[in-house]
C-alpha cells in the first residue's frame, strides 16, 4: 500500500508518520505539507490512501479531495482534523474514516484496514456510476463513526432509526429502508418490510416450523425473517449472484 500524509504542520506529519511505523511497516509513505504539493505527489506516486487534514492554508483538504475524486483512479480518503465541524463536507467526499486529532493508533489502524477493502477500482467504479456514497455513517456518543458500504450484512428498521449490521457491531443511521433501497438496490435485496440483506454476504437460507424462512449472513449473528412476499425475489436474486 501507498500511503501519502498531507499536513501543514510538520509535527502532526512525524506523529502520522511514527503510527504508521507501527501499523503498516510495509506501505511506501509520502508526506505533503499542503494542497498543491500533495496533488503533485498524488499524481506522480499514485497512492492508495491519503491521510488528509482539513484545515490548511492555501488549498485545504476539503478541495484537494474534491479535485482527486474526478480522476479515473481515485485513493481512499481518510480526513485527519482537529475541528468536527467539518464532518458532513467529508462525508460528500466520500472519506473512509474521519478521525479528530490527536489521532489514536486504534482508530487510524480500523480507519487503514477499510481503506484496504474499498480498493482504487471501487470507488472509481463509483465515482463513474451514480454518485453514491461507499459509506453510511452515524453521530454517536463517540462522535462521527462510519462503515463502508461493502461491510455492511444488512439494515433492520427499528422505530425512528435504521440499524445497519457489519462485523464489527451494528450502527443506528437517520435512513429509511425505502432510501436504501433506493440508492443500494444493486448490492442489497428487501427481504421482510423490516430488512434489507446484502447479496454479497449471504451464506445460505433456513427454514423451521416456528419462525419461517431466515437469511443467514456471513460474520453476524443477526438472522433476518423473509416474508412470503419476498422470497420469490429473494431465491431469484441469489440465481443471480
């Protein structure tokens, strides 16, 4: 992995830098001390990931993010900031992970191991596609957390809010299931008027007597029912796959 650090304080780049020491001893690292000079290295090493503060003089994060998301093969985004007003522009970036400043060593190596999974290729693919967002994302007591889209099993309704299911827990977002399908029909299948299961991560169907046909999915324990009125399409889609 290439990884390119972009911060006009040299100090916060030497943190950066001594973290990824540790957590990815084997990435090449670059680091740029504001926008201009890290388009030019964006575009001469072609990293995978860039590690990008927000606030700098000049040309701040928010454009040099904006400027890499038209090319054809776009890195991951991981935003690095001291201010958490700026999380819903992020958002629209289509970042992987925002981390406030200081940054804990645990936060940056879960926020590296998404960028790994949401490859150059996807969100290229997405960029050229419609425009959507490769993540979901939810204010929490422990401030801004988001999932990539690709880790995400399913979404269940739950009264006001929708519970969107991945290995690493569950996460309450502001979306109604109808937006989500919506947006996400071509990787996700309405399977009961309560759920929405990710295709990709079906590992098989069970039927009993008390509980009907459920859908088991890879890495969670949650097992959402399928109603009659959804199986048929259910069956059709895993044809599909």
């Amino acid at each position: 992995m290439k990884i390119l650090v972009v911060d006009d304080e040299a100090l916060a780049r030497e943190r950066m830098l001594r973290l990824l020491a540790r957590l990815a001893p084997d990435a090449q690292v670059f680091e740029a001390g504001g926008g201009e000079q890290a388009l030019e290295l964006a575009a001469a090493r072609q990293p995978d990931l860039l590690l990008l503060d927000i606030r700098m003089p000049g040309m701040d994060g928010l454009e040099v993010a904006s400027r890499l998301q038209s090319q054809a093969q776009a890195p991951a985004i991981v935003f690095c900031t001291a201010y958490d007003e700026y999380a819903l522009d992020a958002l629209d970036k289509q970042a992987v992970a925002y981390l406030l400043k200081p940054v804990r060593e645990e936060k940056l190596r879960i926020a590296i191991e998404r960028a790994g999974q949401v490859n150059r290729m996807q969100i290229a693919g997405l960029q050229e596609g419609d425009g959507g967002r490769n993540h979901i994302v939810s204010e929490t007591h422990k401030g801004v957390e988001m999932v990539v889209i690709d880790e995400v099993r399913c979404f269940i309704a739950e009264q006001k809010y929708v519970r969107a299911e991945h290995p690493g827990g569950s996460l309450l977002i502001p979306d109604t299931l109808k937006e989500l399908e919506q947006e996400f029909g071509g990787q996700f299948v309405r399977v009961h008027r309560n759920a929405l299961v990710a295709l990709a991560h079906i590992a098989g169907l069970r039927r009993d007597a008390e509980e009907g046909w459920r859908v088991e999915l890879a890495e969670v324990e949650v097992s959402p029912g399928v109603s009659r009125r959804h199986l048929g399409e259910l069956k059709e889609r895993l044809k599909q796959q």
